[in-house]
C-alpha cells in the first residue's frame, strides 16, 4: 500500500488523490461520503478531490442519488499518464530555450558515478564512432555499452591496457610515475570525434575527469590513440628485436628526450 501511494505521488498525484484512487480501486464504486468515511478525512476534502480527479478524466462519476465514482483500470490509467507525460516531455524538449556556448569548455567531473553516468549518455547516444583506451578493470564496466553501440552499427576503436608489454607502459617524465603504481588508471574515451573525456580512476586515488567538445582535445587523444596503435604494430612485427635495440619500453631511446640533465648541462 505505502509503495503504492509513494509512485503514485511521484506520477504527480497529491497524498488524498493517490489515497482515494485506491480506495475507490478495492471498492469498485462509492459515493463521496462513503470515501470520506472509510478514509477517515472531512467530505469537503473528499468532494473537492472527487470532482478535481473526475476533470482530469481518472475517474467515472455514475448519474443518480448519490452520485457514485469508480477509478479507471490500471491499464487505462497508466496509458493516459503515459500520453500526457510523453506529450510534455516533447514540448519541453521542443519548447526549452537553449543556449550555444560562443566556445568550447572544459568541465571536470568527480566520482565513481557522476563519471559513468555522464560516460553512459554519451555512449548512449554515439551514431558512428567510439575510440576508447581504457585498462581491463573499466572496459569490464563498460562493455555492456560498448556492445550495444557496437550492436547498433557504431565503429568501435579500442586499445586495452594490462600494465604487462612492452608498450602499455612507456617510460614516464623524469619524476612522474608509471599509471597504475599507485596513482591511478588513465582512460580516455572520444565519441563521434566530437565528445570527450580524460580521466583517472584507482583504488588509491579518487576518480576524476575531464570532459569537453573542444577540437584541439579531440584531436589529441585521437592522435596519441593512432601512435599507440602504429606502437603496438611495430611491437608485434618486431618483437624481440625491438626490445633489444631500444630497450624494455624504449627507456634507451625516451631517455634522450627525457632524462634529466646534469647541472653542468643547464643554461
């Protein structure tokens, strides 16, 4: 019963409407005197209520001395509340003032959910493409909704990160650690070459994103995306042979661009 009232107050009924429809719903028909006596409350709350649900059509008033009411059937009732919901949220979304942004933001996101929330919309609502490169413990989270994207004809680009080849891992800026070693995963994902989001997620750090439209953003992640695979390429063609002329994620080659200078170097 509780249960009951409580969705039928969030469909948009008040406390006395929801609690004489259901009333009148386990009775069949009754006059308003006999509602307001079996609910305990004053007939001119009853009345007015009455006459309020009959406007609105959710209820049928029988002609005759008393005036009897009955409550439209369940299945009658939820398709006019459902017409009527549907027909307001169309104009809404026709009807609401929108706003262009003159630019491009940038907006950070935190937290579990609000981050996969605001992931979820988007993969949603991608109509051509996906890039995402994530590690294996957020492509679990989202591989329901990569595979109905995918199901629905959207391209999906996808680099997985484990933390274990020569190339999920490249040697880090002098002083900054590796993702993973206790400050988080990174992930980014780019939808439709239009949408965004960069962000980190772990167990030692709190999750957190970056998301915006902006182009230079986009084409960034789009161009790391492109030479981690071209990488990945060059590493399963060469293998070993790679590993040995640069060393284990290239710390030979990174270090020439990296490394720090000694003090006599500066200046």
């Amino acid at each position: 019963m509780d249960q009951l009232l409580h969705h039928l107050n969030h469909l948009g009924f008040t406390e006395m409407e929801s609690k004489i429809m259901v009333e009148l719903a386990r009775q069949g028909s009754a006059s308003g005197y006999e509602v307001a006596k079996r609910l305990g409350v004053s007939r001119s709350n009853v009345y007015s209520t009455l006459q309020r649900l009959s406007q609105r059509g959710f209820l049928r008033c029988s002609a005759g001395e008393p005036a009897k009411y009955s409550v439209l059937k369940p299945e009658e009732m939820t398709q006019m509340i459902s017409g009527q919901m549907h027909a307001s949220l169309e104009y809404v979304q026709s009807s609401m003032p929108q706003h262009e942004p003159e630019k491009p933001v940038f907006y950070n996101i935190e937290g579990d959910k609000n981050v996969f929330d605001n992931l979820s919309r988007e993969l949603a609502d991608a109509k051509h493409e996906i890039v995402v490169d994530i590690w294996r413990e957020e492509a679990e989270l989202l591989h329901d909704l990569l595979k109905k994207a995918e199901d629905r004809g959207v391209r999906l680009l996808w680099s997985c990160d484990g933390g274990e080849g020569i190339l999920d891992q490249p040697a880090p800026w002098p002083g900054n650690p590796l993702y993973g070693k206790g400050n988080g995963r990174k992930f980014s994902i780019v939808v439709d070459r239009r949408w965004c989001m960069l962000g980190m997620r772990g167990e030692s750090c709190a999750t957190q994103a970056v998301v915006t439209e902006h182009p230079v953003m986009t084409g960034l992640l789009l161009n790391h995306f492109a030479q981690e695979l071209v990488l990945y390429e060059l590493e399963q063609d060469m293998g070993e042979e790679l590993e040995s002329r640069y060393g284990r994620r290239f710390e030979q080659l990174s270090a020439r661009y990296w490394s720090v200078p000694a003090a006599g170097d500066q200046g």
